[in-house]
C-alpha cells in the first residue's frame, strides 16, 4: 500500500473523446494492420509448420512454442510451466 494514500477518497475521472479524429485515424491503422497480418501469404514449408505447431497448441492448450521441447517434440503443460517459473525457455536457454 502506498504510504499516506487514502483509498475510499481516491477518485479516477478519465474520458476518453470518442469523436477524436486523431484516435479514429489510429483505429483505421489498427484495423489495417491487423487485416494484413490476418491475411499474410507465406511460402508453403512455413505454413506447414505452423498448422503443425497450432495443432499441438490446441491439444497441449499451450501457445506453440511453450508446447515444444528443444526436439522439436511435444512437452507437456506441467514441464512448460516448471521451466517458465525456472525462467528457462523452450529449447532449454534462457527465455
């Protein structure tokens, strides 16, 4: 708790101005990108591995690259988590 603060008088008064045109035009460039990054073209050999690793995702219910050994083999969760909270990564280094 920070020293001296009074919580039940504290008070956050934020508003966000919605008609903003410079936050529209962030919004506009956020959906841009993001509909380029859905539909990104990537060569065959890339897409397989990532159907491989996505498969192993939603089986492992990890994200790809927490879900596989340095063998490029599936881990299991448990051994994901154990490494992350030994602040190893997935191939055995640091993460």
């Amino acid at each position: 708790m920070v020293p001296g603060m009074n919580w039940e008088r504290f008070t956050y008064d934020y508003h966000l101005d919605l008609t903003s045109r410079a936050l529209r035009g962030h919004l506009i460039t956020i959906e841009a990108y993001k509909e380029a990054a859905l539909n990104l073209v990537l060569p065959p050999e890339w897409r397989s591995q990532l159907d491989k690793l996505n498969r192993v995702r939603v089986v492992h219910g990890t994200t790809a690259l927490e879900g596989m050994g340095g063998s490029g083999q599936p881990r299991r969760p448990q051994e994901a988590r154990r490494l992350r909270a030994q602040g190893t990564g997935p191939s055995g280094g640091p993460s």
